[in-house]
C-alpha cells in the first residue's frame, strides 16, 4: 500500500465511525441476501458469478489478519484473472473481433472515493493491478489501449500474450465462419442476441470500516477492436460510497453502462432501500426503457447487508459470494 492510501487511511479513522450512520430505514431495511452471521463492523468480502467462492478464499484471510480491503479486492480478483480455464476473465478468454484479447478493469477506495481504471488494456494480465496504479500513482482515473500497456510497462508489468490455446481456436472457429461480429446487430429492443461475456466484481469491508469496490474482464466475445465496456466507468462497472455501500455489475455492458446501474443502486441504499431492492430497481431503470438485456448487479452496505437482482438470465445462474468470519456462503440470484 502506498503512502497515499495511508495517509487516506489515517485521515479517514475519524469519519469511519459514520460509516456506520446510516439513515434509520437503512439500517433497518432487510434484504433476502443478509448473512446474519455478519456483525456490523466485522470485515467481509463480496465475490460476483461461480469463481466468487474462490476468489472470497484468497481475499478473505487478507481481511482476517487485519489487512486492507483494497489489497483483499486486488488479490481476489488477481486470483480470477489468472486461472487458466477462465475464459470471461483475464487473458485467454474471449478474443475481439481480430482475434486479441483485451481487458477492461476498475478499482474504488471508498475512502478517497478516488478511482483507477483501464479500458481495452492489451497484452498485461493484471488488469486490477495495473488500475491500482493508476489510481495510486497519477491523478487520472481512466487509461485506455495501447497507451494503457505503456503506462503498466512503466510500472514494471510484464508484458506478454493473452492468447491462449482456448481463445485462438475459438476465434479461428468464429473467424471461419465468415459472420459478422454480433456489435452490428440491431440494438437489444426484441432480444438480446449477446450471448458471450462475464465480470467477476468484488466488494470488500476491512476491519477499520474501510470499503473497496473493483472490477475486471474481457468484456463481450468478438467485439470491436476498441470496445470498451461498462466495466471501467465509475457508476456503470461498479461504484461504492463510503458511506453507504457499493454495487458491481455483469451483463450487457454496453445497454448497461447507459444507466450507470450500480451508482444507481447505491444512492437508492443511500435513500433507505435494502441492497436487493435497490439492485432490482436499478435493473428495472433499464428494462423500463424497453431493452432486452442479460444483466445482474450485487450490492453490500457498509454494515454487510447484502443483495442481488438480474435481468433476462432465466437459464443463466448468476449468483455471488460472501465470506465472512463463519464461512462462505454462495447466494443464487432467482
Ligand atoms: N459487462 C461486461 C462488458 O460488457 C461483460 C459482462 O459482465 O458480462 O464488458
């Protein structure tokens, strides 16, 4: 951890406390997603989709031990981006529409609510890591592309291929077939023809109250070279207020970062709303408008109150996953 995130720390101990203070229908306001078993004021950690589980497993024990929940939402996710069989994380997973892969990725200290974040990164594979940096090292909040490698090679990343045999067969498979990418398809009114694509969104509480919210992914199967998703906008890919909570979201980033859903679903528990509610009508802001989208948000309060919503994923088991001081608990979203 940086001095400025330190210094962050320091100069936040006395405001943590309001963390806390949240308006009495907040804290009173239920959603199904609450694990009893978390105490207000007890760290945990928050995990999207089916590799939440094991993410939690790497990130939790960093809580446990006192440390910090940006290190724990780092870890976590640097555990996804780099298993070697994921295809919707990280490298070797969904190549664009000439083949490469490319990563999309955010990290929110809630205590600065400072922001870091990489569009369309290529050839680096820890793509939270490298926004970390950029959050940490620079006033800037979001870098893009090729410009992006650059800045992680001058913070000492690796450069190296995201192309793995997985991704190069099923690009040569799609590229065989001489169809246009899906990005050219009509807008999702009638349906959503997108079928291939996944983040793993994590948010964490440490044990001094300190909230962290980050994000990663490849973003959407054969996009445009240049796509850039939902994932690394403030507010659209995941958002955290200090004082509230934070929410992350998966699914059809580009109809989705259009309503910026997750600071949707943060001011509305800012309002009072328990974290499910707020998730659903945050997706309901969206269906409302008449698209057709497969999409999910999860959302925790400060205080471990959790929750989650989803849209046109009958067939698609979206869930996330807590681990606290009990244990882990992985919570399907119907
Ligand atoms: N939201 C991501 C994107 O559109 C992909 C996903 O989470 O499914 O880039």
């Amino acid at each position: 951890m940086n001095e400025k995130i330190k210094l962050s720390r320091r100069a936040l101990l006395g405001s943590v406390a309001g963390s806390f203070a949240l308006p009495a229908a907040a804290r009173a306001a239920v959603g199904s997603g609450t694990d009893p078993s978390i105490q207000p004021g007890a760290p945990f950690i928050l995990t999207t989709w089916d590799f939440g589980p094991g993410a939690n497993e790497v990130g939790y024990p960093i809580l446990q031990s006192g440390g910090s929940a940006i290190d724990a939402v780092e870890a976590a996710i640097n555990y996804v981006e780099l298993l070697p069989d994921e295809y919707w994380v990280g490298y070797g997973g969904v190549p664009n529409e000439v083949g490469e892969t490319t990563l999309d990725a955010m990290i929110l200290w809630g205590p600065t609510h400072d922001v870091g974040a990489v569009g369309c990164l290529k050839r680096v594979k820890l793509a939270i890591s490298v926004a970390r940096k950029v959050m940490e090292e620079t006033q800037h909040s979001l870098i893009v592309g090729d410009d992006a490698t650059r800045f992680a090679a001058r913070m000492g990343f690796e450069e190296t291929s995201l192309t793995n045999l997985t991704s190069q067969t099923k690009w040569e498979e799609w590229a065989a077939k001489g169809i246009k990418t899906d990005a050219f398809d009509p807008e999702p009114f009638d349906e959503d023809t997108l079928k291939g694509h996944d983040t793993v969104g994590t948010i964490a509480v440490d044990a001094d109250g300190n909230l962290c919210v980050g994000c990663s992914t490849n973003g959407r199967e054969f996009k445009i070279p240049g796509r850039v998703g939902d994932s690394p906008i403030a507010g659209a890919g995941a958002y955290a207020d200090q004082d509230v909570g934070a929410a992350v979201a998966t699914g059809n980033g580009d109809v989705m970062m259009r309503f910026l859903p997750t600071y949707h679903t943060v001011e509305l528990m800012r309002s009072g709303m328990s974290p499910e509610a707020a998730a659903q009508a945050a997706i309901k802001r969206i269906t409302d408008k008449g698209y057709k989208f497969g999409g999910g948000i999860a959302a925790a309060s400060v205080d471990g109150r959790h929750g989650g919503a989803k849209a046109g994923w009958e067939d698609v088991p979206f869930s996330y996953s807590v681990q606290t001081q009990s244990g882990g608990v992985k919570y399907p979203i119907a």
